[in-house]
C-alpha cells in the first residue's frame, strides 16, 4: 500500500502536521508582540530581558510536557545523564539562547522563514555527525539556492519595530537552528531509554531554568516585564511549544519520519505568513522572492531526504 494510502494516505498526515505549524508559527508573532510591550512601556530590553523571558516560557512548556508524560521519572532515571544534558545544552538552551537575542533585532517574518534553516543544517551536519550519506549533486545544488534566498531575504527584510539590524539577526537565527539541529542528532542516541515527551519536557524544563540564570539581571524587573498581557501571550507560548512538539512527537510514532519531513516547509510557511499577518510587516518583492527560493529548494530537499526529529519557534 502506498503511503497515499491506509494510515499515511495525506488525509491523515498533513491536517496534524499544519495544526502543528500554525502553533510554531503563532510564536514567531507572539514573542514580538511581548517585545512591543515592553517599547510601549519604555523597557529597553537588552540580552537579559529578553533570556528571561525565554527562560519563563520553556521551564512552563517543560514542566506541561512532564505533567502528560507517561513514566517521565522512570524514563530519567534509566537515562545516561550526560547525553541527557547535552541535548538539553543544544536543543533547548543553546537554540533558545540565540533564537530570543535574534527575533529582538530581526523582523518576525525574518524569523519564522530562518526557521527552515535547520534542514539545510542537517544536510550539512548529518554526515559528520550522525553518519548518513553526504547530499546528492541535485542536494547541493538545492542548499545553494536556499543560500541565495537566506542571503536575498535577509538583505531586503522589513524593517519593523524592533528589526533594526537583519544580518545580525540572520546569523543568530542560522546558529540557533545549528544547534537545534544537533539536538535532533543527541535526540537519537537517548531513544532507547526515554521517550520523545518525557526526554523534550526535561529538555524545555532544564534549559529553560539555564535561560533563567543567564537573565537573572532581569529578575528585579520582573513586574514591569510581565504586565497582563505579557502574562497571557507567555502562558499562549508556553502551550504551544508544549502541545506542538507533543502532538509531533505522538505523530511521529504513527508515520514514518520521511513522510512528516517532507511537510516541514508548512512551518516556516506558516510562520511567516503569521508574522505578517499580526504584526503588520510587509515585506517587499526581494523579500518574497528570497522565500520563495527558500521554501523552494527546502520542498526539492525534503522529496528525497530522511529528516526526522522535531522543528520550532
């Protein structure tokens, strides 16, 4: 039976995988909406501010994760404790590290495109890491146009509040999604001993702590930092990364990995068709012509890839 049909056939695969973007893609919007607070409050938030505020986020996900896990301390206990924080030290403090400084200085529709930008890593940083055969000609070929569409949308990005330096933001944005990409890597080797929900919500939980510490000079501005409707769009965040790497999670023990892959360009899709929406951007001819360079060669890239893991904002 061919993966148009039975349990792969796309009626059953693609509606949960675009629940799944439509979720990633609300946190690009979201975070740069929290920031928006902050300028109309007179905040100027700096690296500190803007790692606490991640921090919150991902111990909250961490801790959603944990609660609706099956054997979480079971599965932690069986687990290798330095291949656990490794993946904690990529996946979600690394990343995470990176992705909050970034989104602050670069466009959301910037963001959520860049978003793509862990495939083309895996195609890079597979072979010498996890051992899987090196990019085709036709793969290569692929990554460099998505070069020229990074290069192209990063160069003729809008310039919306809070997105005053784009190249800056376009370099954080490739180094966060190397190291999530590099968790997915960790990720493999801790399967056997935990599952994907437990292993993702000490992952959020853990790094999310680490972000904590890293902005604790954010800490006495706690109350000017979390007014009500920063409060309200940090526990919307804090749900979607737990619901959507869940939901994905449980998908991927229903479908096989290349399948979901090949739907992967739903996310930065959505992101930064959400991003303009509720921010407002719009970006120019150059911009859309990047993405769609982009979104182009990361569909020819995923036709005939074996990506698997997890994606998000």
């Amino acid at each position: 039976m061919s993966e148009s049909e039975g349990e792969h056939r796309w009626t059953k695969v693609l509606p949960p995988v675009l629940v799944c973007a439509l979720l990633w893609g609300s946190a690009f919007p979201g975070i740069k909406a929290v920031y928006q607070i902050w300028a109309s409050s007179g905040i100027e938030a700096g690296a500190s501010e803007c790692w606490w505020f991640a921090g919150v986020r991902f111990t909250l996900a961490g801790l959603m994760l944990l609660a609706v896990a099956k054997r979480p301390f079971a599965e932690f206990r069986a687990t290798p404790k330095l291949a656990l924080l490794g993946f904690t030290a990529t996946q979600a403090f690394g990343q995470y590290l990176l992705f909050y400084l970034a989104i602050s200085i670069a466009s959301g529709s910037l963001a959520g495109l860049l978003s793509s930008a862990g495939s083309f890593w895996w195609m890079l940083l597979g072979p010498l890491v996890a051992g899987v055969a090196w990019p085709t000609r036709w793969q290569w070929s692929a990554i460099a146009v998505g070069g020229l569409g990074v290069a192209l949308a990063a160069g003729t990005a809008p310039h919306a509040a809070g997105a005053g330096n784009p190249w800056l933001g376009t370099l954080l944005l490739l180094g966060s999604t190397g190291l999530g990409t590099l968790g997915l890597v960790q990720f493999a080797a801790l399967r056997k001993t935990i599952g994907a929900r437990a292993a993702t919500g000490f992952s959020l939980f853990g790094g999310g702590l680490g972000l904590l510490l890293v902005g604790a000079r954010a800490f006495p501005e706690a109350a000017r930092l979390m007014p009500p409707h920063a409060i309200g769009l940090t526990l919307w965040l804090a749900f979607v990364s737990a619901a959507a790497f869940g939901l994905w999670n449980h998908l991927s023990t229903l479908h096989p990995m290349p399948l979901l892959a090949g739907n992967r360009f739903l996310i930065p899709l959505c992101a930064t068709m959400e991003s303009m929406l509720f921010l407002g951007e719009r970006p120019g001819w150059g911009f859309a012509c990047g993405a769609a360079l982009i979104l182009g060669s990361l569909v020819a890239l995923q036709r005939g890839s074996t990506l698997g893991g997890k994606a998000g904002g």
